[in-house]
C-alpha cells in the first residue's frame, strides 16, 4: 500500500487513480500524517437475486392508511 499526502494526491490525481485501476495497488491519503482516505480499486460486486414473498405476512396496515383522519385537527385540510 502506497502512503501519500493529500497534497500529492491533489497534484497527481488522475495518474493515481489510473494505477490504482490497472495495478489493483492501494493508496493511502494522510494530512498531517493521520490517514483521511483509502482509494481501492473498485470490484465488481454481482447481482443479487431478489426472492419475492420474502417478507409476506411480516407488516399489517390497520385503519385507512391514506386519510389518516386528521382533519379535525388542521384548518388548512378543510
């Protein structure tokens, strides 16, 4: 893992971010000497299948869910 400061980073961004892709190597951002960001080279992450009816039965709606009957109580619904 290569250590830089953030003013290095700042200076040759895009030529880091470039070897951080095509090396996979792993940067470590610091000011002051205490580490800010890590930049990793992003990874494919594969698709996760979703099972439908997963959650049935697990919330119940009481009462009228879209007139909540607070009309009594504000001016401006009325």
């Amino acid at each position: 893992m290569t250590t830089l400061m953030a003013s290095d980073f700042k200076a040759r961004c895009l030529a880091i971010i470039e070897k951080v892709h095509s090396n996979g190597e792993t940067v470590l951002v610091t000011r002051r000497g205490k580490p800010l960001v890590r930049v990793l080279p992003a990874t494919e992450c594969p698709a996760r299948s979703r099972k439908l009816g997963t959650l049935t039965g697990e919330a119940t709606a009481k009462g009228d869910i879209v007139h909540a009957g607070f009309e009594h109580e504000w001016e401006s619904i009325k």
